[in-house]
C-alpha cells in the first residue's frame, strides 16, 4: 500500500476532482417575473418607405416586447385594455398550460386581465390575441415570442451562442379589416420580418438600413416564430447549414446539419448557423417558398471582423 503524505505533491487532476465536488453547479432557482402589456391600437410602419398601417399591438410594436424567463419560472401577466380601444382583445401564450375560457379569455375596453402559469417546458413560443375574430387580431399584429430557457443552461449538447436573434414572420394583408380575406387566404401583398417587408435585406430593397451581424466562425443563435395566418415557412439559410436545429426550441428534440426545416403556423423552433471562421461571408436566411421570400421574407446575415459588438446579446436580440 503506498502512503501519500501532505508534503507529497498532489497530482493536478486529483485537486481538479476535489475541486469539482466542492463547487457542484447548483440548479438555477425558479423565479416569478411580472409582465405586463397593453393592448394599443395604432398606427405603425410596415415597410423601409414608410408606409403606414392601422394596426393592433402588444405595447404600440409589432411584434410585441420578447419575454424570455427560465424553465421553472413563474410568469405573473397582466394585459391592459385602455378605454380608449375599440376592441378586446385577449393574451394566449402557447407556454402557458392552463384554461383556454378563463385566462385566456377576452378583455374588454376599460378592463384587465391578470392570471400567472408556470413555464414547464424550455422552448421557443409564439404568443398571441385569441379574441374574435383571431386571424384578424394576428394579421393585424397581436402577437411576439416568449423563449424558456432550459433551467440546466448550456451544454455541450446546447452550446453557449455568440449572438441571439428573434425573427418573427407573419403575412401582410393591406386591407386591415377585410378579415375573411385573412380566414381565405387571399389579398396578402407582404411577408413581414419582425413587423417590417424586407426589414434586414438591403440587397432587395434600397431602403433598408439594418442587417444581422456577426464575426466569422461565431455561432448565431436564431429564435424564429411563424406567425403566418395561414402558411407554413421552409426556413433555410443561404449559402449555409443548419448546424442544429432545436425543435420547439427544446434541447431534447435537436436534428443536425439541416438545409431547410419546415414551420408550421403557430410553430416556433431554434436554429444554430456557423459561419466560417478562415474569412468574411453573408447569408440569406430566408422562407424558401418564393411566394413569402420575395414579397419580404429576406433576412441578411453579415459575418465580419469588424461586426458591432451590441448586436445579438442582451436587449438586442430584437433589432427594430
């Protein structure tokens, strides 16, 4: 038997074991985080030229503010309708388990609506207006993204992202209360990215002023909703790979190496795309069904050395 005295050196990855069990990582504690919205019906700019359109928000924006919160975690949501509305309108959050006539119910003029759940599962999901007529209430912009992450954080399985991004799809129905063309699919003239017609590509449209940036070989993390009224979206980044593809959003569900991942309506998912690292590059992330991409559905992505540096992380992960 050999007997190590304290005066021996100790081996380096014995101290990195004892180390280990000292510091053991301790689950993230679950939290309640207070949301509220009001419900505002506005005008808003749908396009890089300017063009108005009488819409209806969550707080004044289309898409609505992101909420992100921790699996666990507690959600306390009140919705505001101010009296000054005309319409009621309502909250439905697909990561919300609970009872579709009461917390989900609509809210008048003048009224309130407060109600909590607790987020269950990690994911990427869409929220939205279910008042009647609802089509209408989401053509018209009631809608965003609520992102949960997984309360074990990252892993290698789930890698730490460089840059985070929301991209929000919907359709663009000019006539903002025709709401049977919106039921029967017809009279759309726009696909919107985050509220606007070609919001990041100023390869389409001369007017366009922003793009999603990054540095070379950096892993972009995409969170990515569709909220069409009717219409999947054949999600695909040109001139890239997929490099994963969270289903949902969730860790568990990840494919790799995807061309073109199909989202249904009302489906969000999270996508992974690494540029080169050797030198710079651009992709096009971008609805493969032409009809959706060349009526806006175009999304730049630049890698560069000299990306800026606030873009992709904390707040701006939602560029307006």
């Amino acid at each position: 038997m050999i007997i190590k005295f304290l005066s021996d050196p100790i081996p380096s990855k014995v101290i990195g074991m004892v180390m280990a069990a000292l510091f053991v990582a301790e689950p993230i504690a679950a939290k309640t985080v207070k949301v509220t919205m009001k419900a505002k019906e506005n005008t808003v700019v749908i396009d890089n030229k300017g063009t108005e359109y009488p819409a209806w928000t969550y707080d004044g924006t289309i898409p609505g503010p992101v909420v992100r919160v921790t699996e666990g975690d507690t959600v306390d949501f009140t919705l505001i309708n101010p009296d000054t509305n005309k319409e009621s309108h309502s909250m439905d959050f697909h990561a919300a388990v609970v009872d579709v006539l009461k917390e989900f119910s609509e809210v008048k003029p003048g009224e309130s609506k407060h109600f909590t759940f607790v987020a269950k599962h990690p994911g990427v999901f869409m929220y939205h207006c279910g008042a009647a007529t609802m089509a209408q209430h989401i053509a018209r912009g009631m809608y965003g993204i609520i992102i949960v992450d997984p309360k074990e954080g990252f892993s290698k399985a789930y890698p730490k992202p460089d840059r985070e991004y929301v991209l929000i799809q919907s359709q663009y129905f000019p006539n903002a209360k025709d709401k049977d063309a919106m039921i029967e699919n017809r009279g759309w003239t726009g696909s919107l990215i985050n509220g606007k017609i070609f919001h990041y590509d100023p390869v389409h449209d001369e007017n366009a002023s922003l793009t999603l940036q990054s540095k070379p070989g950096e892993r972009v993390r995409i969170f990515f909703v569709n909220a069409n009224i009717n219409n999947p979206v054949a999600f695909h980044p040109i001139a890239g790979i997929w490099d994963k593809v969270y289903i949902g959003g969730n860790p568990k569900n990840t494919l790799y190496g995807i061309q073109t991942y199909n989202v249904a309506v009302a489906e969000a998912s999270t996508f992974d795309l690494v540029s080169p690292a050797d030198h710079p590059t651009n992709n096009a992330i971008v609805d493969h069904a032409m009809g959706a991409a060349l009526r806006g559905a175009i999304t730049v992505l630049m890698n560069m050395p000299d990306a800026d540096p606030k873009l992709g992380k904390g707040n701006n992960i939602l560029i307006r």
